[in-house]
C-alpha cells in the first residue's frame, strides 16, 4: 500500500510546551525525549516531531496563558504543561476554549509533595485537559500505615511550600477516630526554629514536646527532611526509640541512604516507586522504543537525580508521539490552523476532539509504567513503595522493603510496629547512678580500671541485662544529686543526665514523683518507698550501783529499817526472857549480836542460833519468810536488770517526731523528701497537722538550719550529736541493722505511697520492657530473694526498738556488776580503817599499864573479889583465896582435858583452880572443893608466891582479863568427899569467873 506523503499535508507534528521556570531538568528530558523519538524510524518512519518550549512563572497564571496563546497560534498538535496548581486551572480553560488537547504534568516546588489542585471537571466533552501524573493518594497511603502502626498519638511536619490543605481529608478522618494529632511548620531556617523552641519552652513543655516527637510524620521535600534530621538529632529531641514517617513521591534512593544515616530510631519512607524490568538488559527498552541511556541506567548520575515529573514529561512525549502515528496512519488528520485566542471571535481547532480522543484511546509503556487515561481523564496506574528500618542508632542500619500500596489492592504487606524483642544483645546502655546505700556502692576501686559497684539496684539491674542480653557502662553523676528542677527550668542531678541524653537508665534509689515523671519515664516500681526517721538509741549510762536497780530507794529503806527494827525486838525478847544456854556456847544475847544476827539470816549465812524462848523463834520464822521472799523477788528482778535495759524513748512514730521539739530533724535538702514534706506542710487541705509541724522545723533558716547536702551526712550527724534523719526508710533501715554498735533505731509509715523505679529517657523503648521483666522477677519471687540478701531478716540490730541492745544474748560486762565491788570496796576499806583505829586504841591503854605478856590477861583480882563472896563458911578452911585463882563449875570440869594435856597449857600451870557451886537449898553442904574425878584430872603445887608485873592469861570462855595485882599468891587445893549428886547435867547451874 501506498503511503500518502504526509509531508504536504503536515510534514512536521508540533508540540507546544510550558515548564515552570524553575524546573529546567523538564526541558533537558522534554528534549531527550523528542530526540530519541525523531531517531525512531519505526514510530514516526520519515516524520519528525517538531516543539516550542516556554518557561513561566508557576505562581503568574496570567503569564501561563500568555505564552499558551503565543504558542497556538503558531500552530501545535497539543499543549504539554510542567506546573504548578496556581496556573494549572488558567491552562484548562484556555484549552478547554480553544481545543487544545492538553496533558498536565502537576510538579511542586522543589519537591515538595503534592497537594489536589482541584481541577474542575465537567460532565461535558468540552475537557480538554488530560491528568498525566496520578491523583494525589498521600491521605488514603498515610491512613492505612498508621493505622497498621496503631498510632494514637503523632506530630505533622510540613515544609513552608506545602499546601496543608493538601491532607485535610486525612486530619479529618483521623480526628473521627479519636486520634490526638499536632501539626507543625517546618520554617526555612531550621537552625533558628530549634532554638527558638529551647528558648521559649519551660522544660516540663521542652519534654513533653520530646515526648510528641516520639510519633512523627513528615511532609515535605526531601532536603528540607534531611536538614531537619539532623538538627533534631544533634539537638537531642528524639533518641533512638522515636519513629518517624517521611511520604512524598519525590524521594529517589540517595535521598533514601541519605536519610537513613541522618536518622536515628526508626524510620519508615513512603514514596512512588515505578515497574522496572527484571532483565537488565531490557531496561531501556520500551517495546519497539529505546530509550536514552542517561534516562535508564540507575547508575547515571543524571538518572540518579531525576525528579518524577522529568519520567512522566518522557512518556508524555512518547504517548503524543504514537497519538499523531495513529492519525497519520487513519488517515483523519486536520490541519493545524493558526489560532488567536485573543481575539473574540475566535474558534477552536476542529481537529481537537478528534486529536483527544487517540490520546486517551492510546497508551504506551514507559519509564513510568503504564501510562493511561481513564474515562475522567485521570492516569489510574499508581504504585506506592513503603521502605523501613528497625530500631537503632547505628550508621548504615539496612533497609528493607515493608510492603506496597495501589488503588486497586490497596496495601500489600504487614508494617506492625512491633515492641522491643527480649533480645537485646549487643545494646550497650550508658547509666548513670548516684551512691546510696545499699543500693549502689562502690565495690572495687582499682586505680587505672574501672569502678566495679555493687548493691540492690545493681542486681536489679544485672537481672535485667541477664535476661535481656544488653551491656550497660555506668557513672556516678557529676553533682552527686538525684535531680531537682532549677529556676531557668532545667534539672541537675541524675534527672538531669537523662534530660539532656547522656544518659540511658537512671538507676539508684530513685524514687517515682510527678515532678519527675514530667521529664523523664519510669519502670513500674520494684520496691516500695515510704519515708522513715534514723534516731540514736538512748546510750546506758554507768550507774555504779546498778545492783540496787531492782528495788526502789524508799523499799531499801524499808528494808534497812526492817532489819534494825528485827535486831532491836530480839533483843528486847531475849532481855525479858534471857534464854537457857548450853555448856559450851559461845553465843551472847548482846544488842550487837542480835542485829548482827538479823542481818546474817537476811542475807542468807546462816549463823549459830543461841535464841531458844518461843517468842523468839516465832519471831524468826516471821523473819525467814519475809527475807525468802525479798531475796527472790530481788533475785529475778535483777536478772532482768542485767540484761535488758529498760530506757524507752519518747519518739515512736513520725507523728511523736513532730510533736516535739528537743531534738532537731531534717533531711538532704532539695531532695524527694524535702519536697514532699514541703508540699505536704504547704498544702491548707492536708487533714494531719503533722507535716506542718515537720516543715517548721526542716525549714528553719529557709533550711540550711536541720538539713544537710547527702544523706551520709546526716548519717553521721545522728550518731555523734542530737538529732533525727528523715530520709528513706530502705536506706535507713539497711544503716541500723549494718550498724557495728546498734547505736540507730528507726520509725516511720508502714504504707508506701511510692515506690523505687529505673529512670529512662522520655519515650525510652525500653520502659515497657524492663517493666514486664520486674514484674516477672516479682512474681517468681527472685525480687524478694534480692531484698533478703540487703535486708535480712535475722540482723544483729532490732530496727525498731530504741533500747541499746542487740538481738542475741551476749555476757554481762564489768559495768553491770560495777555496783557490786564498789560495795566490796568500801567494806574492805571500812574494815581496814577499823583495824587500823582498834590497833592505835589498844596500844594507847597498853600504854598505861606494862605487862611482859602481850598475847593475854587474865583479871584475877575480880576473880578473886568473886569467889570470896560466894564462901560465906567461915569454918572453911579457905575462907581467903589468893588472885590466882579460877571458879569452875563441875560441868565445866567433866569438860576439861587429861592431866597430860593439861600439862601442855603454860597458863593454866601457875593458877590454882577453885570450883564454886551453886546448890539449891534443899541440899545443906557447900562444896568448895574439886570432885574426886576433877580432881585426880589436875596436879596441884606450889607456885611462886611473888611475881612482878600483871598476869595475862586467856580466861576459859576466851576473853581477855588484866588483873592490876602485881603480888599473887596461890591457894591450896584440898579434895573434898564426893557428895555423891549428880550436878553435870543440871541446865541451871551457872559458872562465874
């Protein structure tokens, strides 16, 4: 078949084309494209495509339709438009007027992702204009991602060329699903908009803002995305834990590795994405087209860097192209006419519906896919690719393809934010710590190694890296502080580690507040707080005599009047009935011997009892029984005494602490204590008074009076002066049973308001980890194991009792028997000093009279006077008796020793011996004489008649006597006849010396 030689007819199809100035990468591929196609023979055989390209202001639509009427009336097949919505609607109209057919490439300013422009469409077949990009799906693809992510919380980060309206179906469909969602503008100067937050924001905002960032989407071009990245990294308001999701179309990959290694945490990218051949070797080919090299090869720098308004200007150019193919070949063409649309009887291009018509009838397969109109005139073929990484803050973290998304299907994969797996090998977190006892302590402290540090907290936490897998390096906070808010709103301490991301966990005794929880998250706790006092037990004093404790002073005066009052009415029994004593008692019934007496059955001696009347022994049964009972009472009691201390202290409870006022309290100053006492103290509607009574006296001197800057501080400050702790009781209680002299005691509320929790950074990833692992330590009941090992239960202190003593027994020291040889003392030192004055007042009499005997004396010259008076026969023959003379009984005489043993006595050898006897009346014969029997025990001879100096002898009953005769003379011994009565046994015979 003959061809026609289109030449004469229109040997040339000529394409008008308006780009935004600013897009001049429009007009490099435009070109490229014209020039591949002009090469293709089998497309256009011997025709060529010929063009005119004008660049305008995308905001200035009076400027678009200017150029457009420049460009028709030179005569052009259709009008191919690079803009943005502003002029996109001018366009429209004019080709709807003129018949122009006209394919609209919507392009945004620098990338950023595109907004509906709303582009009227009428029922009518006067539309002209056909959509070559997609619709705009961003709210359908947001929707569906986050809702697979379950987010209820999140922020919107849109760029300054961003059209808001653009997602307003989104925001509003989220808000009927209760979503919370914040939107924010993203300024040009991003440097200058972080600082601005930071210099506006108080901290408790700065943080919960942090905590927003948690949750992010970001809509805007891709360098502005970069550029905020790294400032909110280095700026510290995400950590690693944040997720973060970036939508636009125009995102190629190196701006996906660019952002990946920018970002921290997770990190999902929504972005177009476009079929690509699986062979290699096909990838610039498009049928029986090729393509050109610097479009297709992905290695291209030029490919590399291609917006997607550059690929869908190419296919457009290719589908206008096979368009005039197919009319040439139908042979339904009509000539171009010069057309004036200024004009006001202008009339459109007949050939317009016609030429329409192919174009949507037509489709071709290029750089974009499929490239199609559908009966709105509206390219269907749209494919979203979804890309993330996992959680992390390594550099060059991979990245994977999570899923797809079209139109048709909708979304393809499964994009669940999961949790943190146990698995956390590898993960090295930093902590940060303050030491408290016994908590964290220091364990080791090698110079040029590590601390090594040890404590309760500390194997929580080796619990949570056992089980969990991770690694932790730790330090001790700068400022040795937990952390506390200051006046320009930031916190020091341990808090404020966290605040500022140097740290990871918080750990120590820490406990959970509001104030706190507004900066920084927490653990569920792991034990719980209340608050407790450290007090001195009250210290034992030396009393010297402690061994009279038992009884009260008034009964040892009862005791010691009883026993005088006792003595004295023995005596006086005995002196109105004087007692029949035996043959050889040596008992006297002397008031001294009485009360010495008394005394000795008191005390439990014994001693000979020469009382025999009834009412004497009566007596002392009474008296037996009442010392019995004394002595035992004394006894138990002191044994008590002895070992158990009874000082009880007047402080028991928080509520005795602030009722009085001798002995100052107070805690570490601007710690969780001092805040809760003030807030408490402060608070009109707090019903207990107790707390204000606290406060008054903790913050005496705005409270630099009673507190101290650490806890070991008022530690010591109790120990060695008068005062009280307020401070944790954990911490307290661990002090008094660890305590080498179980000096403390402690009191406090037995509910726990609080707790002790780890401190993470705010929206930490590993707070809902670490919380279900403490709850499992809880349960299987390791936790209580861990308490036990700081916290026994059998410690060698009782905590809660305020006397000085320690639960096991121990042996009595000197000071509870000091009394007692205080006692033996001073008896040794009374009878030393008695000695002493009885030795000086013998020597003084001895003095008077002087005697060659010292040892004994016997006063003769009252014996003599004695027994003279009782001879009243004056025809005895010895009437007169000399001084050296003895009158026994002969009961005394059965009881004398043989004559050979006798002889052995040097002072009874120079005395003679006269018995006396004392016979009733009825028996009328006086013997003066020895009895046979006594007699034949004793030899009788002379003595010499004159001795000098005073005789002493030791009397028979043991006393002493000093006879002032110096002249002695014997007396003769003649045995008398035996009377033949039997006087021995007689009790009332008496003997007189």
């Amino acid at each position: 078949m003959r061809r026609f030689p289109f030449r004469k007819f229109a040997s040339r199809g000529k394409q008008g084309a308006i780009f935004d100035e600013s897009a001049k990468k429009d007009d490099e591929v435009f070109r490229t494209a014209v020039g591949d196609l002009n090469q293709n023979e089998e497309i256009l055989q011997t025709e060529k495509i010929t063009f005119s390209v004008t660049f305008v202001d995308g905001n200035n639509p009076f400027q678009a339709v200017q150029e457009a009427c420049e460009l028709m009336n030179q005569g052009i097949l259709a009008l191919v438009s690079s803009i943005g919505c502003t002029s996109a609607g001018s366009l429209q109209s004019l080709a709807d007027a003129m018949h122009i057919p006209h394919l609209f490439i919507q392009r945004s300013t620098a990338g950023t992702p595109r907004s509906g422009c709303g582009l009227t469409r009428s029922n009518r077949n006067d539309d002209y204009t056909l959509s070559v990009r997609p619709p705009v799906y961003l709210n359908e693809v947001i929707l569906r991602v986050v809702t697979e992510y379950a987010w209820q919380k999140f922020i919107i980060f849109y760029d300054s060329e961003y059209d808001i309206r653009g997602i307003q179906e989104f925001l509003d469909k989220v808000s009927q699903q209760g979503m919370d969602v914040a939107l924010q503008k993203v300024e040009n100067n991003i440097n200058k908009m972080i600082t601005t937050l930071f210099d506006t924001m108080r901290i408790e905002e700065l943080n919960r803002y942090r905590d927003t960032l948690r949750r992010a989407i970001l809509v805007m071009n891709p360098a502005t995305a970069k550029s905020f990245i790294s400032e909110v990294v280095e700026t510290n308001l995400v950590a690693f834990d944040c997720h973060w999701i970036i939508i636009n179309e125009e995102i190629n990959d190196v701006d996906v590795q660019e952002l990946v290694r920018r970002s921290i945490g997770r990190l999902t990218i929504i972005r177009q994405t476009f079929p690509v051949p699986q062979n290699i070797s096909q990838r610039c080919f498009r049928g029986n087209h090729r393509i050109s090299s610097t479009l297709c090869d992905p290695k291209d720098p030029f490919a590399q860097n291609m917006e997607i308004s550059n690929l869908y200007i190419y296919d457009t150019v290719l589908l206008l192209a096979n368009a005039f193919h197919k009319k040439l070949e139908d042979r339904k063409w009509h000539s171009m006419a010069s057309l004036s649309c200024i004009r006001k009887n202008s009339k459109p291009w007949q050939g317009g519906r016609s030429m329409l018509e192919t174009i949507k009838k037509g489709g071709v397969s290029g750089l974009t896919g499929e490239l199609e109109f559908g009966e709105n005139g509206g390219n269907p073929n749209v494919h979203f690719e979804i890309l993330g990484t996992n959680y992390g803050e390594e550099l060059g973290r991979g990245v994977r393809k999570l899923g797809c998304w079209n139109p048709v299907t909708g979304l393809n994969g499964s994009l669940t934010d999961k949790k943190l797996e146990n698995n956390m090998r590898g993960v090295v977190l930093r902590v940060v710590t303050v030491l408290e006892e016994p908590f964290v302590m220091v364990s080791e402290n090698v110079l040029g190694k590590p601390k090594k540090y040890q404590g309760f907290s500390i194997d929580v936490l080796d619990a949570l890296s056992n089980y969990l897998g991770f690694n932790y390096e730790i330090y001790v906070a700068p400022d040795h502080k937990y952390g506390s808010p200051q006046e320009d709103g930031t916190w020091n301490g341990l808090v404020g580690e966290l605040v500022f991301k140097r740290a990871d966990i918080g750990i120590s005794a820490l406990t959970i507040t509001p104030d706190r929880e507004n900066v920084v998250d927490f653990t569920t706790r792991y034990m719980d707080y209340s608050v407790g006092v450290l007090l001195r037990r009250a210290e034992k004093t030396v009393d010297m005599f402690a061994c009279l404790a038992p009884f009260d002073l008034s009964l040892w005066a009862c005791i010691a009047g009883t026993v005088l009052l006792v003595g004295l009415l023995v005596y006086l029994l005995n002196w109105l009935n004087p007692p029949r004593l035996q043959m050889g008692s040596m008992a006297s019934t002397t008031l001294y011997n009485s009360m010495w007496f008394v005394y000795g059955s008191f005390v439990q001696q014994g001693g000979e009892v020469p009382y025999t009347t009834l009412a004497t022994r009566m007596m002392m049964g009474a008296w037996w029984l009442f010392a019995l009972i004394v002595i035992s009472s004394y006894t138990a009691n002191l044994a008590a005494f002895l070992t158990i201390t009874r000082i009880e202290s007047s402080i028991q409870s928080l509520q005795d602490l602030s009722k009085q006022t001798d002995i100052p309290y107070g805690t570490v100053l601007d710690s969780a204590v001092y805040e809760h006492v003030r807030m408490k103290g402060l608070n009109p509607f707090e019903r207990d008074s107790m707390y204000s009574q606290m406060w008054r006296m903790i913050n005496r001197s705005n409270g630099s009076e009673n507190n101290v800057l650490e806890s070991q501080a008022g530690i010591q400050k109790v120990k060695y002066g008068n005062y009280a702790f307020v401070w944790d009781a954990a911490v307290l209680e661990y002090v008094a049973i660890n305590d080498p002299d179980c000096s403390f005691y402690t009191i406090g509320n037995t509910i726990a308001d609080r707790g002790y929790g780890i401190a993470l950074q705010h929206g930490s990833p590993y707070r809902d980890v670490f919380s279900q692992r403490i709850l499992e330590l809880q349960q299987s009941g390791d936790m209580d194991i861990l308490k036990h090992k700081w916290w026994p239960k059998n410690g060698q202190c009782d905590l809660y009792s305020s006397v000085d003593t320690k639960q096991k027994g121990g042996a009595l020291d000197i000071k509870s028997f000091a009394g007692v040889f205080c006692i033996l003392a001073a008896g040794i030192v009374l009878s030393c000093f008695i000695a002493m004055l009885e030795t000086w007042w013998s020597k003084r009499k001895g003095s008077r009279v002087p005697s060659k005997e010292d040892d004994k004396e016997i006063d003769l010259e009252h014996l003599h006077r004695r027994v003279n008076s009782l001879c009243t026969d004056d025809d005895s023959p010895h009437k007169q008796f000399s001084t050296s003379s003895i009158d026994l009984t002969p009961l005394d005489i059965d009881t004398l020793p043989t004559r050979q043993a006798l002889e052995q006595i040097s002072d009874f050898r120079n005395t003679h011996i006269t018995t006396t006897t004392f016979i009733p009346e009825q028996i009328q014969t006086l013997s003066r004489t020895l009895s046979a029997k006594a007699a034949s025990g004793f030899a009788f001879g002379n003595v010499p008649e004159h001795r000098t100096g005073p005789f002493r002898h030791r009397a028979p009953n043991g006393g002493f006597f000093r006879s002032p005769i110096k002249t002695m003379s014997s007396i003769p011994y003649q045995p008398t006849p035996t009377l033949g009565l039997n006087l021995g046994n007689d009790p009332d015979r008496g003997t007189s010396i």
